[in-house]
C-alpha cells in the first residue's frame, strides 16, 4: 500500500515523533512510505538521523509569518491562520501546489498531522487521516472549532477564512464547504493520548484510542539517581540549562538537545556524568533507567512519566507546553521551572528534585491508576485502520 504521512510546518515537536511511530508501524507491515514535511532538516534530526523513507518539502507559506504568529496560536482555527487560510492568493497558491504533489506522489491514502491545507484537499481524492493528540486534534464545536482559553482573539475573521477554503476549493474543481468544521467532517479523525493532557476533553463526544506505541507499566524507580533529559534548542535561554547540567557533577545524566549545534554537543561530550542521545525516541525507550525526566512540557514526554510513574521537571515556553503543564500540574508529581532561571538555581534544582519523595510517590501513585484503568496500546488499531482505507 502506497501511504504519504503529511506534516505542517512549525507543529509541536512531539506530532514529529509520532509521525515517525506511525511509520515505523506502518513500514513494519510491508508498505510504501513518503514524508512530507514542512521542515525536514527539523523532521530528520528528531528522527537521529537519515530516515530510511521518501522525504518531500512540504508547500508551506513564507517563514515569517508562522513566526511571529507562533506564540498567538490558541487552537485550531489560528493555526488555519498561520497556515495560509487568512490570506486568498496564499491558499489558492499552496492548494494548487498540494494537488499537484498528491498526483506525482499517488497515495492510497493519507495521514495528516496538524496539517490544515491537506484536511482541505486531499479527501476528495484519497481517504484523509487527520491524526494527533487532543492538542492537535480538537474536536467541531459548531461551526468551527473550540479554543484552548478565550484570551488573546483568533488572529483572523473565520468567515474570510472559509471564503478562501471555498476560492481554493473552486480552484482544484471542488465543492465548497458549509463551515469551517467541515475540514475535519470529511476526514477519518484518530485521537490519541492520555486524556488528562487533552485541552478540549469537556467538548467532546469521542474517546481517545489510546497510547501511541505503549502501555501503562509502573517501574520502581532506579536506586541510584540519574536524571533523563529532552531539551530543545529553540527553547529561549536553553544554554542556561545546558550550563546548570554540565555544572552539576554529582547526577548522571541521559541528555538529548534536539536541534543543538555542534559546538554544543562538542560541549556536553567533554563531560563524563553526562550521556548524549541522538534521538528522543531511543532515550524514552530507557527512561526507566532515569528517577526524574526533564522536558519543556512535551506530550510524549510527560505520557511516558504518567506510564512509568517518573516525576518530571518542566521548564515550558511555548503556549501549548504551558497548558500541559498548567493541565498535570495539580496531580502533584511536578516541579516547574523558567527559562530564566539563573544556573546556581538551577543546580540546586536537579539535586533538590531527586531528594523529592512526595512527587516520586504521586508518579507510582498516578501510573498504578493508569495500569488499573488498562490505558492501550493504540498503534495496531490505528495501523489496521489505515490499511482498511485503500481507494475503493
């Protein structure tokens, strides 16, 4: 089976991931697989390195606009904005350039990851997968989509967006949509992931599959205290961090800077407590061996604390990460920390975190719930879903 997994540009780090689980799964079963990817060199280093698929740019609008509007996102409908749906010539432009793509790539069917333009297209040609956490996947409420707080206002007029969903419809001989809320109606929605991270849970009417690619299975925390880390270095003030964990001798550490230059790798190797991981993904494979995880508030991330019953340290700085960490927050198995703290604070941090037994009995308290609960493994239903979508 012929299968394109499409992902926009600028999406949360962890749709990466899970796109690359997908695949693995998918590739596993025998089938033909391309990428297209907004960003691939940000795609292909959070892969650890070559990715053994097709990789294709993905049409994506100027850069800079999806900068500057980055920390405005609050749900679904600003990231239509971001994406080209706020401006006609933008969309009809990347619409035209998606269609083309689709008939050189000739999918039986495509998944589609936060990938708003392809929800658009795509589904009057192939069967279309929009797949993601509740984040990235918020379910229809009306005519269009909730937002995850009320504050600050969508960054474009709803209608003039679905003005220009019709134009570029018209445009690839489509038939327009009624409502906003339509891009996903004519999808095959997968929602998957822990439901306490999930900011639309009150709206809605579906329940998540399950976990991505594990189960729920408390581990009792290692003897001797080691601290997992998975940093980012887009992260604002990321050297700060990066200084406190080379000056904090005494705690081994398993690290993974995804984005980190050469000069910093170069860096961290020089010192012995530390580790260094390629990939994030090999690093979650043995964050069992870590007492604490560190993270910006990555969804994978904390799953796999929730999972083991590891307390994390978040250090958030985007508005998707700060509503993780506002949404765990009261479960009691967390530290929070910001980008500017200083580094001899934040010495004292990783050495007072790993004396913390309160949040280390809270971690085993909320996994052992979890295993009760018999929290899934989704990916085989999620792979048997895709492959019962061939083209009729």
């Amino acid at each position: 089976m012929r299968l394109a997994i499409c992902i926009d540009a600028d999406v949360p780090s962890e749709l990466l991931r899970d796109s690359l689980v997908i695949g693995q799964a998918l590739v596993a079963r025998g089938h033909s697989l391309a990428y297209v990817v907004g960003n691939p060199m940000r795609f292909v280093d959070h892969a650890g390195g070559a990715v053994p698929n097709e990789i294709y740019q993905a049409p994506i609008r100027d850069a800079s606009p999806l900068t500057t509007r980055r920390a405005s996102e609050n749900g679904l409908t600003d990231r239509l904005a971001a994406s080209g749906f706020e401006d006609k010539q933008t969309l009809l432009t990347l619409t035209v350039m998606w269609r083309r793509l689709i008939d050189k790539l000739q999918p039986e069917a495509i998944i589609g990851f936060y990938c708003p333009i392809v929800w658009l297209v795509a589904p009057a040609y192939v069967p279309t997968f929009a797949v993601g956490n509740g984040l990235a996947l918020p379910p229809t409420l009306g005519t269009s989509f909730p937002r995850v707080s009320p504050e600050p206002v969508p960054v474009a007029s709803e209608e003039q967006m679905l003005t220009n969903a019709n134009a570029a419809l018209t445009r690839v001989g489509q038939s327009s949509i009624a409502a906003l809320s339509d891009l996903l109606d004519r999808c095959i929605s997968i929602l998957y992931g822990i439901s306490a991270l999930d900011p639309y849970l009150r709206y809605r009417k579906t329940n998540s599959r399950g976990l991505l690619g594990h189960e729920p299975k408390p581990i009792v925390p290692p003897a001797s205290p080691r601290i997992a880390a998975f940093l980012d270095a887009y992260c604002p003030n990321i050297e700060t961090i990066v200084l406190a964990i080379a000056a904090s001798t005494k705690i081994p550490f398993d690290l993974c800077v995804a984005g980190a230059s050469t000069g910093m790798r170069r860096f961290l190797e020089q010192h012995e407590h530390i580790t260094i991981w390629h990939d994030y993904a090999n690093l979650l494979e043995r964050a069992a061996n870590a007492s604490v995880l560190v993270h910006h508030g990555f969804q994978d991330v904390a799953q796999r604390c929730l999972t083991l019953g590891r307390p994390e340290l978040i250090f958030p700085w985007t508005p998707a990460q700060y509503f993780l960490d506002h949404s765990i927050n009261w479960m009691g198995f967390t530290w929070t920390k910001s980008t500017d703290t200083s580094i001899d604070d934040l010495v004292g941090t990783f050495e007072a975190v790993l004396r913390d037994t309160t949040i280390a009995v809270s971690a085993q308290h909320h996994a052992k719930q979890l295993a009760d609960f018999e929290l899934r493994d989704a990916l085989p239903e999620i792979v048997s879903e895709i492959e019962r979508a061939r083209v009729q």
